[in-house]
C-alpha cells in the first residue's frame, strides 16, 4: 500500500529526528585524543631532563611501580638499580669535580683530602707488614708496596663511603637554601639556566645517596673489604663480632649475641629479658626474639669470617711475595739451604721459611747474621 505524501514527509521527518537525537559515533582520531595528549606531555616532560635526571628518575619509577604492584624485591633488586644512580652522579659531579680542580683552593682542598687517605693507606700497610714478618716495614720496601696495593679496593670503598656521607649530611642545607630562595625567584644554585626540577632533583638524589651508602657498607662488609683494621669505620665491623659484657633489654642487635661467652644460651637470654620486662613474654615474642637471635648470630659470623678470611689471604700474599721476591736465597750471612733471608743489618738477619703449619704458610725469624767479615760469634 501506497503512503500518502502527508505521510512520507512524516516519516522523513521522523527519521530525521530519530538520526539527531542518537549520540555521533566518535572516530578513532576523537578516541586517541586524550592519549595523544598524554603522551605529548610525557614525551615533553621526558625531554625536558638532562641525562642524569633520567638516570635517577628511571630506577625511582621502577621501585615505586613495584612497591605498589606488591612485587617482592630485595636488597640485591636496590643493588642494580643503584648502578643507574652512580652513573648519573657521576655524570653530573666529574663537571663540577673539574671545575674545582681548575682553581687553586679547590685543588688544595683535594689534595689535602687525598694526602690524608694516603698518609691512612701507607701505615695501615706497613702494619699488615709488620704483622706478617714481625719486622719494620721500612726493612721490606716492595712488600710495603705490595701491602699498599692490597689495600687499594678498601681504600677505594672508604673514600667512596666519604664522599656519599658527606653529601648526605651537606644535602639537607642545600634543600633549605633552594626553600628559601624559591620566593625570590632563583630556582637552583650552580646549575645551568635550562636545569629544571632543581629541588625535586636534589629530593631524589638524596635518597638515593643514602641507599648507595647502605649498598656499598653492606657489601663491603659481607666481603671483607671493611674490617677491623679499616680507619673510621673498623669500630662499626668491630661492634659486630666483638663480645659485650651489657645485657640489654628486649632490643636485640648483632652485638648483643654475636658471641656465646656472656650469654650461655638463648634460654638464659630469653629469661634475663623476662625479667627485664615490665610483663611476662608471650610464646609469639620468644619465638620471634628466638629468630632474631639466630639471625642476627649468622650474620655476625658471616660478617667475621668474611672480613677476617679476606685479612689472611692479604697476609698469605704479602708473606708468600716476601719468600719468592724480596728476600735471598744466598747472603753472606750464615743460614740454611732451606730457608731465605733478609739481610735487616749488619748483624741481623730475618729468615723466612716455608710451613704449612702456620697460618699464612710462613714463618719468620730475626736472628743473629754470622759472617766471616764480622765474627762467627
């Protein structure tokens, strides 16, 4: 049948009032927009960041995006990304490091620096000679540099550990000064006009010099690089394996069990902390001080065999570079065809004589140098 033209026009128009009150079918162009737009700013924001600022803002992405993904990362996962936070420390300090070189109180100052870390370095070999030998080191001049050179990786640590403590505590007054210049319009000091996020920057750089500090002293000392005879901190790994007569409370610390000779055994230590308490310890609390205590007794032994381990192999080294190049097999000095001698004077002589029974697989001797020329008396 047929529709009138009254009625057709009415079914355009109706159709055409159905088609403008449905909502426009977006496109893609219209859908990608607000992405666009992120990404513009993203890729904006990322430009604007010199190459250090990268290197620091990747890794505290990373550990912000796993914390609240809950992924589990240790103190190794911090380890490498710290590696990030030292190349963009150093690409922005050598500049300034430079810099201060070129003047002449700068180079004064880090001059001074290292000729006190030097001073540091050659007594502390010259005590790992005495002690292999039982001599003075002045009597052994190459094993003396050997010794030196031993020494360089704790030495290298030290220095580095310095340098990090002491931006962290100079850190703070920076961060202040960038406070309290900000109303006056000066955004950072001793940065370029383009720098940008100076105080962020500086926010993050300071956190991260703090985990550095923790990475490398906890590493160093797992090793053994940072021992009981590394100046400045040898106390800290002294703390940790050395005995303590005071009984503390209820905190519980590596130097507090690191040994069992004030503290029988851990039910005494448990009790004494019962009686300490205001109440009674509950089965979950001993339990719990039951496992610090194991915990924190490995990580004093490990702490103590590491560090004392890597000290006798130093002293294996300088005593086996004794034997082989610095003392003689022929000396005018009377000794025998087992051993080799040092001549020390003209009446003394220092023997060295291979033992497997001894703990660097040497032993020395000063005794008297009889000679023709001088006496056999």
């Amino acid at each position: 049948m047929e529709l009138s033209f009254k009625n057709r026009r009415r079914l355009v128009a109706a159709k055409i009032a159905a088609r403008q009150s449905l909502p426009p079918i977006p496109d893609k162009a219209s859908l990608m927009r607000p992405f666009i737009e992120y990404k513009t700013r993203l890729t904006s924001f990322w430009h604007s960041l010199n190459t250090p600022q990268r290197l620091y803002l990747t890794p505290t992405l990373l550990v912000i995006l796993m914390f609240f993904a809950d992924i589990d990362f240790g103190f190794s996962t911090l380890a490498l990304l710290s590696i990030m936070v030292v190349v963009g420390l150093c690409l922005e300090f050598w500049p300034k490091f430079l810099r201060l070189w070129d003047s002449l109180i700068g180079k004064t100052l880090i001059l001074t620096f290292y000729a006190i870390l030097a001073n540091f370095a050659l007594a502390s070999s010259g005590g790992l000679v005495n002690e292999v030998t039982g001599v003075s080191s002045d009597a052994l001049p190459y094993s003396h540099n050997i010794a030196l050179v031993l020494h360089v990786p704790s030495w290298f640590i030290l220095t580095t550990m310095l340098s990090l403590l002491s931006i962290s505590l100079l850190m703070p007054v920076y961060l202040i000064f960038l406070l309290i210049l900000k109303p006056f319009g000066i955004h950072g000091l001793w940065h370029p006009p383009h720098y940008k996020y100076v105080f962020s920057t500086a926010l993050i750089r300071y956190v991260w010099v703090w985990i550095l500090l923790a990475v490398i002293a906890t590493y160093a000392g797992k090793v053994g690089f940072i021992n009981q005879t590394t100046p400045f901190v040898g106390h800290v790994i002294e703390g940790f394996t050395e005995d303590h007569d005071d009984l503390p409370g209820t905190d519980i610390s590596p130097q507090d069990v690191a040994s069992d000779d004030k503290t029988n055994s851990t039910d005494e230590y448990i009790a004494q902390i019962s009686r300490d308490s205001e109440q009674p310890l509950t089965e979950e609390q001993e339990a719990a001080i039951r496992i610090s205590i194991e915990e924190n007794k490995k990580l004093a032994d490990e702490l103590s065999k590491n560090s004392e381990g890597l000290l006798q192999l130093m002293k294996f080294l300088v005593a086996s570079f004794v034997y082989h190049f610095e003392a003689d097999s022929y000396s005018r000095c009377e000794h025998t065809k087992d051993v080799r001698v040092v001549e020390l004077n003209d009446y003394e002589i220092l023997t060295i004589k291979q033992d497997a029974k001894s703990d660097v697989y040497y032993t020395f001797a000063v005794i008297a140098c009889k000679s023709p020329g001088i006496g056999q008396n």
